[in-house]
C-alpha cells in the first residue's frame, strides 16, 4: 500500500483545482474547448505517494524527465495497480531509451534520430512520440530539441519507424524570451508538419509559468508541475 497524507491529498486538490480553472479560463479566450487542453502534471522530485493522490484526484498522465526516477516510481505505483500514463519530457540518452520505452507512454522529447531505434526496440506495445522542437534562437547553442529546420527529415524517420507512433511536437518557451513570440513561432512550425502528418496532432506545450500563452497557441497538452505540486527541492 501506498500511503497518502490527507493534508498532502486536500493540498494537491486545492492548486489541481486552481490549475483546471487556469486552463478552463485559458480555453474560454481563446475560443477553444477545455476538452481540448490535457493535463499532464509533472511529478519529478516528488514521492510516488504524490502520484497516487494525483490519480485520485482525476489525474491520467503524468510527466517524469529523469529516466532512474520515472522508472522506480512507475514500478512502485504499478505493484499496487497504480497506471497512469507515463510522459517521458526528459533528456534522452540513445543507450537509456530502450529502457524508457518500458515504462513510458509517451516520449516527448525525441529530438534526433539516433533515439528511433532503441525506442522501437524497448517498446513492448506502441510508445507515442512526440518530436521535441528546439525554439531558441538559430545559430545559439541550444540545449535540446531538434532545430526546425532538421524537423521535417526527424519526423519522416519517427512516422517510418515500427513500433512507434508520431503524434506531434513538444517545446519549452526559452528563457528570456517573450512566450507568446516564441509560441507563435511554435505555432507555425507545427502547421507545416500538419501539412505532411496529418496525424500528429498533440502540441505539448506551456508550463506553470506560461499555460496561458501556449493554450492561445493551440496547445492540447500542458505539463504543469510546481503550481499543482509546490516548489521543487533543490537539484543536489
Ligand atoms: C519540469 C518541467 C516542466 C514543469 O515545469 P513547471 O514550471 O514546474 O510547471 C515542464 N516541462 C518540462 C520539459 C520540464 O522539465
């Protein structure tokens, strides 16, 4: 059994719910449809227990970025019949991927080619993809996503790829930037990969910070972590 603490439990409640009206709010003004926008509430750091609560308070799809950790907590909470669906939104090693695959649902954040075997390879049902898109300025040292210009090549390779399943893109708003901006261009990238995968539909985009403007920009997945979990402890 797992236990959860009922003041945790009442806590995470609380801030689920202002993060569901966030998002209902985000909809209503961009003339969307809050069926539209899912919640996938992103855990790392925090104990399974949270996970457990998180699932009891409607949660379906959570988001873990560093493989060691995502994979315990998904085999803690599978034992006692806990099975969310599992978004891997972490950098990815092409040696750790096959072992991602296990355990994750969805891999957001594929951003080269070199991941597509190993992921097909560890996937004991199909895994969905997401291509992570690098929205940092060209030519800067970007920490990871694909470069647009390399996403139609990368895309072509995922839907071609046995085993997996490419549902669509994944950014982060990079620091220092306007979100709304960067978000537009977000916006664009995917319209051109509409054109050629009709298919890949899922724009995982916004965090606590910036939901809103990802929403507007036609998000239909949100990865909130620290407005429905608090701050997280240090990186040690
Ligand atoms: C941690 C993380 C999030 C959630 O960030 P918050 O600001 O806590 O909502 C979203 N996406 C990625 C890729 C992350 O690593």
């Amino acid at each position: 059994m797992i236990e959860i603490d009922p003041a945790r439990r009442a806590e995470l409640a609380a801030r689920l719910d202002v993060v569901r009206e966030r998002i209902a709010q985000a909809c209503a003004s961009a003339g969307r449809s809050a069926e539209e926008v899912t919640l996938v509430v992103v855990t790392k750091f925090f104990p399974a227990a949270d996970v457990a609560a998180l699932v009891e308070l409607g949660v379906t799809e959570v988001g873990e970025n560093r493989h060691q950790e995502a994979e315990a907590k998904a085999a803690e909470l599978a034992a006692v019949g806990i099975r969310p669906r599992w978004h891997f939104i972490g950098g990815l090693q092409s040696n750790k991927a096959g072992a991602v695959a296990r355990y994750a649902d969805v891999v957001e954040s594929v951003d080269r080619a070199k991941l597509l075997a190993p992921l097909a390879r560890g996937a004991t049902r199909e895994v969905e993809v997401l291509l992570q898109v690098s929205l940092d300025p060209p030519g800067s040292d970007h920490r990871s996503g694909v470069a647009p210009a390399d996403l139609a090549a990368l895309a072509e390779q995922a839907a071609a790829t046995a085993g997996l399943r490419l549902r669509g893109l994944m950014a982060v708003a990079p620091l220092g930037e306007d979100p709304a901006a960067a978000f537009a261009r977000l916006a664009r990238i995917r319209a051109d990969l509409l054109a050629v995968h009709p298919e890949a539909t899922v724009l995982s985009a916004g965090m606590s910070g910036d939901l809103e403007h990802a929403v507007a920009h036609g998000a239909t997945h949100v990865r909130v972590g620290s407005a429905v979990l608090g701050s997280r402890p240090a990186v040690k």
